[in-house]
C-alpha cells in the first residue's frame, strides 16, 4: 500500500511510465510530464544496494506484471543520488 508522500511510479507491459508520484518528482528531479511515457529504466537508472543494475529491461517489475503477479517495492539506489538508497513502489 502507497503511503502518502511516498514516491511511487507506475509501468504498463511495455515498461512506460503510466504514473508518477509527486514524491518521486522531488527524490529525482524530474517532472512528471517528463516521465510519462518513457521507459521507466531510461528514466530512473535505479541499482541495488549492490549496484547491480534493477532498472533495465525486463526487469522483475515487469516480470511480474506480465505474469499477472504484484511486484513489492523495493529499495534503489538512485543515479542522481548515488549515495541515497530510496525505497520505491513499483
């Protein structure tokens, strides 16, 4: 369940961003209309705690989605902010 304030954003089948919170805007600095549409991994470039790459293609997010199963959130590392390790529902 989204908290509110917390960042969020949501993809479709194809990996667009559909929605995007405005928490996610002030943790990214980027604007929701600059978001919508886009690949959600050319737009967030999130890691793990590991810096494994979690944003890319085929990701588990969309693993899951196409699976008709929910993904959790899940804790990235952000490149605008490298040292940041955010929590965000996808």
């Amino acid at each position: 369940m989204v908290q509110p304030g917390q960042a969020y954003f949501a993809i479709d089948v194809r990996q667009r961003i559909v929605e995007w919170s405005y928490a996610a805007s002030v943790v990214l600095g980027i604007e929701e209309a600059e978001a919508l549409g886009h690949p959600c991994y050319d737009v967030v470039h999130g890691n793990d705690p590991f810096g494994r790459a979690v944003c890319r293609p085929d990701c588990q997010a969309v693993k899951a989605l196409q699976e008709g199963t929910s993904a959790t959130s899940r804790p990235l590392l952000l490149a605008k902010c490298p040292s940041c390790l955010k929590r965000f529902m996808i």
